[in-house]
C-alpha cells in the first residue's frame, strides 16, 4: 500500500498541482514480501536521485525516522508543516 502527500510546484507566480508534479510519498511495510519488493525503494543516495527517475518521486517507509527527533514517515505525513498541527492523508 502507498499512501502518498503530492507536493505543488510555483507556475508562472501561481502554485498549481498537476500530472507531473515531484511527490513525496510512503508506503507500508507490513505484508510486503522482500523478495519481489524493487530495492529501488530501499535506495535513499542523495536527494533521492534514483527513486526520482523511475518514481519521479519520493518514498519512503512509514515506520522510519523523518527527522532526528524520530518522527516516523507515517506521522510526518500526518503534519502539517508550517502550522506544526495534525492534518488528515
């Protein structure tokens, strides 16, 4: 399962959302099966340069740290940023 936080990018002095739009995303790990799970979504080089060309996106797992305060992917997700206040997915 991926569940996913689609990000904007600035057009012409607007934010819009659209097709092709960078992503960040995570996704469960309970039930995966290692075997045929792509390791491109175990690859965090910098900036995420490998899951950004096959994914043109970011994914992480949900029980990972986020942060050096050890929030988890999962609740980062649940964050709104600049508020610092729950947000529903």
């Amino acid at each position: 399962m991926i569940l996913s936080f689609k990000t904007s990018l600035p057009y012409y002095g607007h934010w819009i959302p659209y097709a092709h739009t960078p992503y960040d995303a995570f996704w469960e790990e309970t039930g995966v099966d290692p075997v045929i799970l792509d390791p491109v979504l175990l690859t965090f080089d910098p900036e995420r340069a490998t899951q950004k060309t096959k994914y043109m996106g970011e994914l992480f797992p949900a029980s990972v740290a986020a942060d050096a305060d050890g929030l988890l992917f999962l609740e980062f997700f649940q964050t709104d940023r600049k508020a610092g206040r729950a947000e529903a997915l």
